[in-house]
C-alpha cells in the first residue's frame, strides 16, 4: 500500500509492514525531550509508575531553557529537579544553563535527531524537526514519564495534508512569513490530528534555517507535526554528524493525503499576525503605522544567525527608535558565539538592543521582557495569544526577523 | 454528574487556561486559584465542585502544558464539554484523568449558567436548562482500553510489574 512520510516512520517504529490513518498504535522513540517545565512533572508520576531507569539515557534530552537563568526560586527548583535526575539516570544529554539553548535549535544542532526518527517532546514545538524529515510531535508530562520508561508510547496514525508552495520567494520573505500565510489560510485548527507535509519548488529551495521555523509553526495549525523531505540541503546539514547513519523516507507518489493545497508565493508579501491568534496573518503593508513599544527578536522559531542578519539588514545600521526596545535572545550558546564572532553582538548593542541569554521567556511571559497593560509588541515568536507575553491587556504581532529589524527602528510596524 | 455551564468561545488555549508565569507549579491545588485568569478573572472564584466548562471548537490549543487539564481539575471542574479539543490537550486530558466529551451540538446549545447532567460512562449529556439531549463522539476502543486501566501511568506500572517492555 503506497504511504505517507508519516505513515512510513510510524509502522517502522511499531515493528509494522503499514498503518492506517486513524489506527492507535505503540511505536518505539528514538528520543525523548524534556525541559525544565515539563520534567519535573514527569518525574514524579515516572517514580510513581515504578519505574526505576530510563529505557535508554542516550535517547533522551532534558534542555535547560523555559525559565533559565532561574527567574525566581520555584524556577531554580524546577531546574534542580531536572539536573538531579539528570545525574540519577546518568543521561548524557542535559544541557546545563551556559551550555544549553533552546531546545529545538539545540537538538538538531546537536545532532540528536536525523530523518527517519521518532521524537516525541514535552513541548508543543516538538514538530520542528520535521524539517530533517523525522516524525516529530508534542506530548505532554505523562506521556514523557510513560516514553521515559518503556521507550515507547501511544500515537493515533495522522492523515496527511500536502502543502504545496511555488515560486521565488521575494527578498525579505522566507520560512516564517510562509508559515504564517499557510496557516492565515488553514486556520488554527485546519490541520488538526494531522500531518503537514511541505512539498514544491519554493520548499527545496528553502535553506535548513527556514524549514526549521515553517516546521515549528505546524503546530499553530493544529498539525501533528511538520514534515519536509529529505533532500541535499538536509544531507549538507546532516553531514557534521558524519557518525550518524540514517536513510531518507519519501512519500510515495500514489500514497493518498487528506487534502491537498498549493500556494504561489512569488508576489508574497512579508506577513504580520494580528492579535490573538497566529492565523490573522496579514501582508505587512495593511498595519503601516502601527506603534510598537517592543520588538522581541529571536525563540525556537527564528533564532537562527541567519534570522539575525537578516534583522540587522533591514535596520540599516539605524538606532532602535527612541520609544521602542528590542530584545535579542540568541537561541542558543552555539549561536550566541556567532553573534559575537560576526560582529552582530556589537551592531545590535550599539543599535540601542538589550542581548538576552538563550532563553524562551519572553516568548511565554516568563521572564526577560514582559509586556505590561495595553503595550503592543511585535515579536518573531509563535503565539500571541491573550497574556502570553505579559498583561491580558497587551497585544502581540507576529512577524519574521526582516519586519521586526525594520519595527525596531522605525517605532512601529514597518516593511523592509 | 451534574453542574452549571461556565461557557466560552472558540481556541481557548493553554496560555489562558493557566498562564506560564504560574507553571513554575505543577500541584492542581496551587494552579487552580489561576485557571483561566486572563480569560475570565472570577471564574476561580465562582467555580463550584463539578461544574462544567463548554467552549467552542479546538479547546486547549497552544502549549503542551499538563498544568492546563490539572488547573482545571484542581479548580473542581468535573468535565469539558467542547466542539472539538487540540490534539496534546487531548492526550493529557486522558492522561490526568479530566472528562472530556466532544460534541458540537451539545456546546453550542448550553449557554452561561446552564445546568448540565452528564453520564461519563454513555458520553450522554443532558442539558437540564434547555431539555436537550446528546450523546458525544465517543473514544476510539483502544484509547477507551487506556482508560479503563486507569489511565497511562496505570498502564505503565502494570507493564513494568509484568515485566512486560
């Protein structure tokens, strides 16, 4: 029977010849991700289920970086949770505060996922690295305890919506501004319980970084995960772990999707989502004028170096404007680094920027740059949903890093 | 079980149902006193013992937070009735033990104050209020054959007692 991407990864991880779309199966991970806010939970109910040992300490990742450095004393001892069975279970993959990121830059950075795999994590962005072609989706803090401790876990079989996107995207657009239009198109829930696979021209020719942050937003359309084949450019990534081995898995061509969509993005303007949902997507002309009191730049979905340059482009070596504040947050201490070894350290400090460490709390309301009554952000972050990032009151635009580098200069919503 | 209707629309997602700055917590009892704050401020106040949300399509959507079901139990709410939920809240709803019913026309009828009586075992909600009757789309069998064990965390200590990996 022809089958799906996801189709595919599934039955060979449930030891099966196929699946059906629909059909509840046990499949076997291949890594399982936690995060100082999610692990904690876990380990309680995993000490409660009996267990005693992880299936396998090299299949799991536990990432400092919700509420790093500790904002207060219950995120200190969330973290210390975390690092303590860390130790306990002798897992080689803890990143400690200093040597950590955010989770999905890290893991693909770190190379503790390739095409092919099953990853499940305790965080809804999971589904970024369905950028390398792995089935890769979000579960909660019991689920996490139950693949902790028999390396397996439950998934219901997604159907598949094709996403087909063509044409030369224009400069200044790339990977946020189509997933943004995509799912101003799908609504937030148009994929709901199922799969997303990217496919077309404008996709092969989209650089790793770019696929990781259409990948990340999948989920804001109640998808499943994302998914986009492997091809050169995901073997070039592949390739600085030439240790790992891994086969790429294609989607047959008769296999059958639930629906099938394409989109032309030749004309694509950048696109900016409204509050409170990420599906308000707009082309960013229609919010000319809008005032912005803080631009946040940075998170799992566009913290690459390359969202920073091209940031730093579209604000022309002018100041941040004088009634706004930008917020650099470097994904990780990878890309931290190369903020500092490619001079963009220096050109967003003398722009007038405060550089966060690697972190996701401003993006959640955490910590590190929360939105007080009434203030208007515009963020290159996944969600701006009521109080996510601050007071109720507050609004938040989404936006990729060319807008928000053009918003942080001009003082309001503004196209490069 | 039976209780009143504390209904709200569509997409009311984890980030309202118990905002980050309070999952430094994950205890149901201290995440109760916040459980949909920024979408409805006296809602924690006004809740009583199985009383019963009902929203719109795609409940729960956003952050995979299980502090979301837990602040919802832990403010004594005894099932959601919604047209539809988001997948992760879904599975933790399953997993904490929240009763979920997936039924549209159920949701759409019952208005603020309503008062529900709620059969868990049949999925059969009855709007006292209204008088209407419905039944919910009912679970796939092998997620229904989790649940009668108890849950997964009973599912998993019985197959590490068996010995069963």
């Amino acid at each position: 029977m022809p089958q799906t991407i996801a189709q595919k990864i599934l039955s060979r991880h449930a030891g099966k010849e196929s699946v059906q779309n629909g059909e509840l199966i046990f499949a076997k991970v291949d890594m399982v991700l936690g995060t100082d806010v999610t692990v904690p939970l876990s380990v309680e109910v995993f000490r409660r289920m009996g267990a005693k040992k992880v299936f396998d300490p090299a299949k799991i990742a536990l990432v400092n970086d919700h509420f790093i450095p500790a904002k207060d004393l219950k995120a200190a001892q969330l973290s210390q949770i975390m690092r303590q069975f860390a130790q306990e279970m002798d897992a080689p993959h803890f990143f400690e505060v200093g040597r950590s990121g955010i989770c999905h830059v890290l893991l693909p950075d770190e190379g503790l996922v390739k095409p092919g795999d099953l990853v499940v994590g305790a965080d809804s962005h999971t589904c970024t690295y369905g950028a390398l072609g792995a089935f890769s989706t979000g579960i909660g803090s019991t689920d996490m305890a139950c693949a902790w401790a028999l390396g397996e876990l439950w998934f219901r079989v997604p159907s598949t919506i094709k996403v087909e996107v063509t044409g030369k995207l224009p400069k200044w657009v790339g990977g946020k501004d189509i997933a943004l239009y995509v799912i101003g198109k799908l609504g937030v829930e148009g994929a709901l319980y199922k799969a997303l696979e990217f496919t077309g021209d404008t996709i092969r020719n989209l650089p790793m970084d770019g696929r990781f942050t259409l990948c990340n937003l999948a989920i804001e359309a109640g998808a499943k995960t994302g998914l986009v084949a492997s091809d050169d450019k995901t073997a070039a990534f592949m390739a600085q772990f030439p240790q790992l081995k891994w086969d790429p898995v294609f989607s047959d061509p008769e296999a059958a999707y639930s629906e099938e969509y394409t989109f032309d993005v030749s004309d694509l303007q950048p696109q900016v989502a409204k509050p409170y949902l990420p599906s308000n997507a707009v082309p960013v002309g229609d919010l000319k004028g809008v005032k912005v009191d803080q631009v946040v730049l940075g998170s799992c979905t566009n913290g690459h170096l390359s969202d920073f340059q091209l940031a730093a482009e579209a604000m022309r070596g002018r100041k941040v404007h004088p009634h706004t504040r930008l917020v650099v947050i470097p994904s990780s201490h990878k890309v931290m680094l190369e903020l500092l070894d490619s001079g963009l350290a220096r050109t967003f400090t003398e722009a007038g920027a405060v550089i966060g460490p690697p972190t996701c709390g401003p993006c959640i309301g955490g910590h590190m740059g929360i939105l007080a009554q009434n203030e208007v952000g515009l963020y290159t972050t996944n969600r701006n949903f009521v109080g996510r990032n601050g007071h109720p009151s507050s609004q938040v635009y989404l936006a990729g890093p060319a807008v928000a580098g053009a918003t942080a200069v001009a003082g309001e919503i503004s196209s490069p | 079980m039976e209780g009143n209707v504390f209904k709200y629309g569509a997409n009311v997602d984890t980030d309202v149902i118990i905002p980050a700055r309070y999952c430094t917590s994950f205890h149901k009892e201290e995440l109760a006193p916040h459980c949909l704050e920024d979408l409805d401020a006296t809602f924690a106040k006004r809740v009583q013992p199985s009383d019963i949300i009902v929203a719109g399509r795609n409940f729960g959507c956003g952050s995979s937070r299980e502090n979301a079901p837990l602040a919802i139990l832990g403010a004594g709410v005894g099932a959601v009735v919604a047209e539809s939920f988001a997948r992760i809240f879904y599975r933790n709803s399953i997993n904490v033990g929240l009763p979920i019913l997936e039924c549209p026309e159920a949701a759409q009828a019952a208005q603020n104050g309503d008062r529900l009586a709620i059969d868990l075992e049949k999925g059969v909600i009855r709007n006292l209020t209204r008088g209407g009757q419905y039944t919910a789309v009912p679970f796939p069998e092998s997620i229904r054959r989790i649940m009668e064990i108890g849950g997964l965390e009973e599912y998993v200590k019985h197959r590490l007692m068996t010995n069963d990996k």
